[in-house]
C-alpha cells in the first residue's frame, strides 16, 4: 500500500508533541494526516526504541497509517559493505511494527564505489523477506540528473514509489521543481510520486513561506499525485503558522469502490412444475426455515446458473427435486 493523502515526516519522537505519544496521535488526526513517517532505522542500529511502539499503537487507533523511514549507509567508511545487514534490519522492523510501508532514504553515503551492488543485496533481501503489502519508496533526491552516481535503477527496479526530497530551500519555484522531480523520476521508473516538501529553516534560510506551502500543495494535486508529506514535525510544530498552513490543506482519499459480484451465464432455463410451486430460499438449508426467499408458481421459468449438491443454483436457490 503505497502512502495516499496527506503524511507527515517524524525525526526525533522525543522532539514531537511534547514526547506524549497520545498527544502525537490526536495533532496528527486534527492536522488531517492519513498516515505518518517514523525513523525507525539508522544504519545497523535501531532509532528510538522507547516512544516507538507506544506512538505507533496510538496513531493506529485514531486511523492513521504508519510508515517507517530509516538513513542508510551501505558500507562503512573502511568500504566493508554492511548492505544486508541493513536489509535484515528493515525487514526485521517492518514485520515487528506491522507497518505500511519502508521508505529508504539513501543520498551521498550510496555515491561510492561499489554502490549498485550494496543496493542490489539490500533490496532483494527485501523483496525475498517482507510480505508484498508493505510498501516500499525510495526518498533520495529530487533531481535524478544532478545525482548519476547514486545507483538509481539498482533500488527503483523493486521500489513500489518515488518519495523524492523537493527541498526548496533559498529558492521561491516549488511548484516549478515538484513538476521537474516528476518528470525526471518517472522518466527513470514509472512509479506513483509521493514527495517532501519543505517545513523547515537552515542556515540563512528563514524556511518557506505560506504562499509557497500553498504552492507545493496545489501542485501536488494538479499533478494528480496520490500523497505528499512534510519534512518535518518538530520543525513545523514550532511554527505554528507552518503547521496551520499544512493543516489546511485538504487531501480527501477516495473510497474503495465496492466489489461488484460476480455473476455467472446462464447454462440452461428451467420451468416449475409442480402444481403447488416450490420454495426458494437463500441457500441450501431445510425446507421451510429462515431462510425462505418466497414460493415459485407452476409454469414459472428461471434461468440456471448450474448445481449444488441437490439443489439447483438460480438467483435463488430451489429444491433439485421440484424440477421437471
């Protein structure tokens, strides 16, 4: 299940909503956050043991999906790969949480020499080790072109989203770039885009500002893309008109459309014959009980859909026996 609808991204539990994990749950349900992101995962190591299951549990019962995300390195600095210690962690995580999905976040660390081999032994252990309905993404950069070193197609081929990073930061155009990271990432895999906007400041940039939140928004939804979320929480919560303005914005998810039954052709027509008519009912009970859908008249025809046990299948059943 690819994340749809409005998300948010969580880096440091501990630095969110006061580190109340009810209190998480409820900001995240008013803001209107069909799912969250948690770092669950740095490297070899586990990320916030202690709030993590608790937060989880909290934002499931108010509805919210939950998503994991984790930075990866591939190897270590002597250039041992550490790939698939890496990819047992994932998966160990992702089963232990039940979460939704993994998004993968992977930037200059995968631009060294032999990192299309560590991000092939790490997604094909995934592939081979978590159940098909946890989602995967990859959150790297936003502009493919800019970034040929990182092994692009080595994680996309067994990706099931883009989740690119379209971070604006001392720029004023992200709609222009959102639709840029778009065209160049599907152009790459032609996979859903979920991207990252900006919520947040560094260095000499004060962070974006409303009209360009609104921006990112609206063409998020021009672009008809299924979700978008925020970098992050702790940075948008101390803003809070970065949060109301994120709050705003509406992202309604459709309803499945209800299965339609299956309804099989017809084999044959048959009449009733018996003077007194015959009962129906709704399955193949006794006769005369709960289930009576209403008495069939001498002379009466339906149309056979084929044979249970002895009763014939119509679009209500009917004792075998009545039959001529």
């Amino acid at each position: 299940m690819i994340p749809k609808g409005k998300g948010m991204f969580v880096w440091q539990l501990k630095a969110c909503a006061s580190d109340n994990p009810n209190a998480l749950a409820f900001s995240a349900k008013v803001a209107g956050f069909s799912w969250v992101a948690i770092k669950i995962q740095n490297g070899i190591s586990e990320f916030q043991l202690e709030r993590l299951p608790e937060a989880i549990d909290e934002l499931r019962s108010n509805g919210i999906k939950v998503f994991g995300w984790g930075y990866l390195y591939g190897a270590d600095w002597i250039g041992r790969s550490q790939a698939l210690r890496e990819a047992e962690l994932t998966a160990q995580l992702c089963l232990k949480h039940k979460l939704d999905g993994f998004f993968i976040d992977v930037e200059k660390e995968y631009k060294r020499k032999n990192a299309s081999l560590w991000a092939t032994t790490y997604m094909e252990y995934l592939w081979r080790h978590l159940d098909k309905d946890i989602s995967i993404g990859l959150c790297s950069y936003r502009y493919p072109s800019y970034h040929p070193e990182l092994p692009w197609h080595n994680f996309l081929d067994l990706c099931d989203f883009h989740a690119p990073q379209v971070y604006w930061a001392m720029a004023t155009n992200p709609g222009d770039q959102l639709k840029r990271s778009v065209r160049e990432l599907t152009t790459l895999e032609n996979l859903p885009v979920v991207p990252l906007g900006s919520a947040y400041k560094e260095g000499g940039w004060a962070g974006p500002t409303v009209a360009q939140m609104d921006e990112f928004d609206a063409t998020a939804k021009e672009l008809e893309l299924p979700g978008l979320s925020w970098w992050s929480w702790q940075h948008a919560e101390a803003n809070p008109v970065w949060w109301d303005t994120i709050a705003a914005h509406e992202w309604i998810e459709e309803e499945p459309e209800p299965p339609t039954d299956v309804v099989l052709p017809p084999v044959a027509r048959v009449r009733v014959t018996n003077p007194s008519g015959v009962y129906l009912r709704t399955d193949a009970g006794p006769a005369r009980t709960d289930n009576e859908a209403g008495i069939a008249r001498a002379g009466q025809e339906f149309e056979l859909l084929g044979e249970e046990g002895e009763h014939y299948k119509l679009a209500v059943y009917a004792p075998k026996a009545s039959f001529g």
